[in-house]
C-alpha cells in the first residue's frame, strides 16, 4: 500500500511539473550606427554598458525562471525604453514637426504569432503594445489613433507625447533640419552619422521557443508618417522555431526592400546554414547595396550572433553556459560575473 501511494505521489510530481528546457539564452541591442571610441566619454560608456547589462538580466532572469519567452522580450526591451540612452521610448527621436511617433513589433516563433503598432504617440511602452496585438487582437498590426485607443481600451499606460522627451534628440533634430535644407531635401533622406537607436531582443526560453522583439522612435526628423522596418514582420523582427529569431537596426527602408530579418531565418531553414553565416552573409550583402545596420540572430540551439556593418553597435548577451558579454565597438567584453540563477 505504501509503495502505491508513494508511486501514486511521485506520477502526480511528474505530471505537476512543466516540461522545461535545459538551456535558455538572451541576446538584446541598443541600436546600431556610427559609435566611435573617441567620442565616447567613460562615463558615458558605463552608463551604456550598465543599462544594457540590466536588459539582458532582467530578461535572462524571467527565463531562468521558466516564464514564456515573449514577456522576457518585453522585460528586456522595456528596460532600454526607459531609459533616455536609447532611440526607443524615453529619448525616442523627434519627428520634422518636433513630436514622437513609436513603432514596435513582437514575434513567436511557435505559433508564428505576431504583434506590432506604428506611428503611436501617446503609448508608454510600445513593446508593451505590440504584445497585447499579439495577444488579444485578430490582426497583426495597429496603427496610429487606431492603435492608441486599442492600447487604451485593453488598460495599458497611456502618456502624453512630451513624456517622450529630451534635450539631446531636440538638439538632433535642429542639426538634422539644417543638412535637410543646405541638401535641399523635404523628407529626411539618409540617416548620416546618426545612431540607429533602435533596441530590440531574441530569447530562447524554457519551452523551446525562441521569441524577438524591436522597439524604436524611428528616424531623427521623418516626415509624412514615415514607418521604418522595426514594426515590419519580417523585416525589422522576425521569429520562427525551425530557424532563428532577428531583431534588427539600422536603415529601416533597406531592410525592408531587402527582407532582413526573414531573409537571414530563410538561409538557416532552407540552406542550412549557420546563424552566423547566414546573418553575416546578409549584413554584408545589406551593405553591398548601400544600407547600415546590425541584427542581432540566435539558432533554435541557442547560438548567438550579432553583426553590423557600422562601427558600433549597442549590445549584450547571456547564452546557453549563462555567460554574459556586452559590446559597444567591434569587440565584445565578456563580464566578470554570471547572472544570478
């Protein structure tokens, strides 16, 4: 009789717990662009390398502890658009009419589900919003007033457009307005020296899945209801469980033409190459054709890889052997310590 209760105990243990992968891993980005060594103060470097470090642990952790992939995406990602850092969120570019127009898009490579809003202004985390689409609406992308009172309607922080502001990205703006009118163009044309502050996440979780996220403000001084590719499936955010998850930055209407994020899963799925080839090969071909940029890529294994075609880029890391690494130039410092389990 003992025995039978004790096997009885032990099945229902068996049955209780949740069927959780071995390895889980993070990778994130804070934007790609002309970032030079010599232009960087210590203190500014910190403050990156700090903010960057608490993304990929506050996403690494969630996933230590089992929670689904797309909510670690968001942790993470929201980390960086609170802070004024970053092109995303708080520090969000100005549009050429001096307000602040949010793009974002979240992917589950499971279910190939999807999620993503643009041209938002009034929505404190767009990230946040994105994953409500995916979650609670019938379509993939919201724009506009539309997808405010949509965020509005399902309880999320609604703020108002100054929220997003800040002295530096105005600055930006008047500089940029000024090339605009000495090149004589109406719609903000090339992006020049300026840093793609776009952030954005790829997870492995407990379950397998393998989630990405984007968030950003866009392109200092755009015009026209100018969209870029971070809230485009497939071009800026991309996720499928049989390949890889992308999150990109940089040129958004390169990557676009040029499919990017899909573009890059397509070679692993169909090709079989590696992660890193396959983003390689992609961000230099990008560059070929004349567009800027990074992504960040991971393998259904968990494999790591994050290059750009600028001399910078924003970035960090923790993978399968809980190692963290954070990047700002072209080399990446592995850090000292492990995140807490």
């Amino acid at each position: 009789m003992k025995k039978t209760l004790m096997g009885l105990m032990l099945a229902t243990l068996i049955v209780c717990q949740p069927v959780v992968a071995a390895e889980v891993a993070i990778v994130i980005h804070g934007g790609a662009g002309t970032i030079l060594k010599k232009e960087m103060s210590a203190e500014q470097e910190q403050a990156y390398t700090a903010k960057l470090k608490e993304a990929a642990n506050t996403g690494y952790a969630l996933l230590k502890a089992g929670k689904p992939g797309e909510y670690a995406v968001v942790a993470a990602i929201q980390v960086l658009e609170a802070s004024p850092l970053f092109n995303a969120g708080v520090g969000a570019v100005y549009t050429y009419d001096e307000t602040h127009e949010l793009d974002a898009s979240i992917m589950h490579g499971g279910a190939l589900a999807a999620g993503a809003v643009a041209g938002v202004k009034t929505i404190k985390s767009p990230i946040a919003a994105a994953l409500t689409v995916m979650q609670k609406s019938a379509h993939v992308m919201l724009a506009g007033s539309g997808a405010e009172a949509f965020a509005q309607e399902q309880g999320l922080a609604m703020v108002h457009n100054s929220y997003f502001d800040t002295h530096r990205r105005l600055e930006a703006l008047q500089d940029a307005k000024a090339r605009m009118a000495r090149a004589g163009r109406a719609d903000g044309g090339q992006q020049g020296n300026e840093k793609m502050g776009t952030v954005g996440a790829v997870v492995l979780d407990a379950q397998g899945n393998i989630v990405a996220g984007t968030s950003t403000g866009g392109m200092t001084a755009k015009r026209y209801g100018r969209i870029g590719d971070s809230p485009v499936i497939g071009a800026g955010t991309y996720a499928d469980n049989h390949s890889c998850g992308v999150s990109g930055t940089g040129h958004g209407e390169f990557f676009i033409r040029y499919n990017v994020a899909a573009d890059i899963c397509a070679r692993v799925k169909y090709q079989g190459v590696s992660i890193n080839r396959a983003a390689q090969t992609v961000i230099d071909e990008l560059k070929e054709a004349g567009g800027t940029g990074g992504v960040i890529a991971m393998d259904k294994r968990g494999n790591i890889t994050m290059p750009f075609n600028t001399p910078g880029m924003y970035r960090a890391s923790i993978n399968t052997d809980g190692d963290l690494a954070i990047g700002i130039y072209r080399d990446m410092q592995k850090a000292d310590e492990r995140p807490a389990n």
